[in-house]
C-alpha cells in the first residue's frame, strides 16, 4: 500500500502531533508499505508541495492528522482519504463560528474518521452525525523518549529538595497554563518548596506573552521553548510530578510520555484523561484549582505512594498502548477507506 501523511505542522510547533505521524509512517515502512510525509510550511507552501506529492506519489490513501490544521485542504480530494482527530478539533475548532462549519465538513466528507479513544468517537457522532458508521478507533501508542539528555534541574540550578512540576505543552489559552501560578501561590501558603517548569512552543504570541509577564513577578515559575526530544526525555525523568493543566485533549502525548517514563502525572479530569489514568491507581485527576492543590500536595506528602503511581501508569500504559496494534489498527482503517 503507498500512503501520504499529512503532518498538521511543523515539529517545533506541534511535538505532539509530528511523533505521532513519524510513528506512524516508521510503522507502515517496517511493515513494508511505501510511505511519504508532507509537512506544513505555512503560507500557502503546503498546498503546492501536497499537489505536486499527489500527483508523483499517486497513494492508495491520503492520512490528514488534525481535521482543521490538514484536514480541510483535503476536501475535494478524489484519492480515498482518511483523518485523525485532536483535541482542538473536537473540542474548539469545531465550535468556531469561523473554521467550525469547514471541520464538520471534513468528519463528513472524509472516507474514514479516526479516533483515539470512544468518548472522542461520540464526540464526533455528536458533531458530525453523517461519520457514523465510518469511525475506526485507533488508540495512539507511544515509544519511551530517550532520557540521556541535559539534567534540568543542573542547567537551571534548582536544588535536588526542591519539588520540580514539569508542565509540557504548546502555549495557547486551551494549554491553560495560566493555573501554574495560583498553583505555586498554594505550595507557598502550605510551605511547599517547589518550582514550576512550563516547556513547550509559542502556539499563541498573546498568550505566551502573558505567561511570560506574569513569570518575571514570579521566580518560581519559568517559562522555556520546546526542548529536543532528548532534553524532554531527561526532563520527564528530572520531574517529580508532571502536570497536565490542558482544557481539550483526545489523547494527551503527555501522559503517554510521562507515563512510558514512571513519572507521577496530574492531569484535569476530563474523559479523554480518564482513558489513560486511574484516579488514585494510576495518577491523580483535577477538576479545580483547589483539587489541583490537594492532588500536588498529596504526592508531595507520600513521596513513595507517588512513585507507585508512576510505576502503575507505566505498566497499565505499555500493556494497552502497544506500538504494533496501533499500526493494525491504523491499516484496519486504510483497507476500509
């Protein structure tokens, strides 16, 4: 079979969703299927460079990760083609007065929709009545991040009893990274020494820029660009807790990577999270600013009750999210369309 992958954007810009696609396309090379991956160059640049693919590459199928950033350039297309969800489109995109009727048009017109989980399977029933019948759950698996990186606490200087809460993710309003600070305030009232690391790409300047003004009044907050995939890996592991504060995921990277690593994660109770962690069996799940309180000073307190969380998660993740199912899954799908 010959696919085209459309990854959503650059790496810098969107981690998360450029591993999946390089996972996948590895995965369809190792099972010996022709595979190629177009990227977005902004400004119109992928159009050109998608339409000259499609005509040299002739695929089987076409595979659009992210309904609105890939998806909607696609309609019209008369190669059978395929697109995966992400949160933003499920969740904000869809919603939009602006881009939202074009991202329904896209779960409706695409040959086969897939999803990582089912409550982001009704979701799109909900959404997009006319998919139904043409979902394929493909769960997303993750490879363990190498971890020979940087140490994180050595580069910034934060001492070895200080509690390090490790925030992964791009920086838009929907990341909510916003809730770091009145987070560190609570630590402090309780007489917590702990620091917050926010890593990830500036996905909306205006927000970003606010995280940073807020961060300069507050030394125990830092704000960094995205890291290399190995420095991630290293600070995973630096980590005592790992925070996921994001408002819409179908399924969150983060936790598969922090999970795959053993690391404690606190994430806010929604379904998608809820499909990856056990509250209190496997991480601890938020609905509030003051829940996230009590979750972080529940770890900080037990010490090793937290570390049998990160040992859990990591298990229960490596015997449900095994890379291989994920490709069957996803040729599954292929056939289909």
């Amino acid at each position: 079979m010959k696919v085209l992958l459309l990854s959503p954007g650059p790496a810098e810009l969107f981690r998360g969703a450029a591993s999946t696609v390089e996972r996948y396309r590895d995965g369809l090379l190792r099972r010996g299927h022709l595979c190629e991956l177009v990227g977005d160059g902004g400004q119109g640049g992928i159009k050109r460079s998608l339409a000259g693919t499609i005509l040299r590459f002739r695929p089987d199928v076409v595979h659009a990760h992210d309904a609105c950033r890939s998806g909607i350039q696609l309609l019209g297309l008369r190669t059978p083609w395929v697109v995966s969800i992400s949160g933003d489109d499920l969740h904000r995109h869809a919603l939009q007065t602006t881009i939202g009727p074009q991202v329904c048009e896209v779960l409706r017109e695409a040959s086969r929709v897939l999803v990582p989980s089912d409550d982001a399977a009704r979701d799109v029933e909900r959404i997009a009545g006319e998919a139904v019948g043409k979902i394929d759950l493909v769960p997303r698996a993750a490879h363990e991040l190498p971890a020979g990186g940087t140490d994180l606490r050595r580069s910034l200087g934060i001492p070895r009893n200080r509690l390090l809460i490790l925030v992964p993710g791009g920086l838009r309003p929907t990341k909510a990274q916003h809730q770091v600070f009145p987070l560190i305030d609570a630590l402090r009232q309780n007489a917590v020494d702990a620091e917050i690391v926010v890593v990830g790409p500036e996905q909306d300047a205006a927000y970003a820029e606010s995280l940073r003004e807020r961060a300069r009044n507050e030394p125990r907050v830092r704000i960094l660009p995205p890291l290399s995939t190995e420095r991630m890996g290293a600070s995973y592991r630096n980590a005592d807790v790992v925070l996921l504060t994001s408002e819409a995921e179908a399924q969150s990277p983060v936790i598969l990577e922090a999970g795959l690593l053993g690391r404690p994660v606190v994430a806010r109770d929604m379904p998608a999270n809820r499909e990856l962690i056990r509250h209190r069996e496997s991480g601890l799940l938020f609905g509030d600013a003051d829940s996230l309180t009590r979750c972080v000073l529940a770890l900080v307190r037990n010490r090793s009750a937290a570390g049998a969380l990160g040992v859990r998660l990591r298990e229960d993740l490596r015997r449900r999210f095994d890379p291989e199912v994920e490709i069957d899954r996803l040729l599954s799908a292929y056939a289909a369309a």
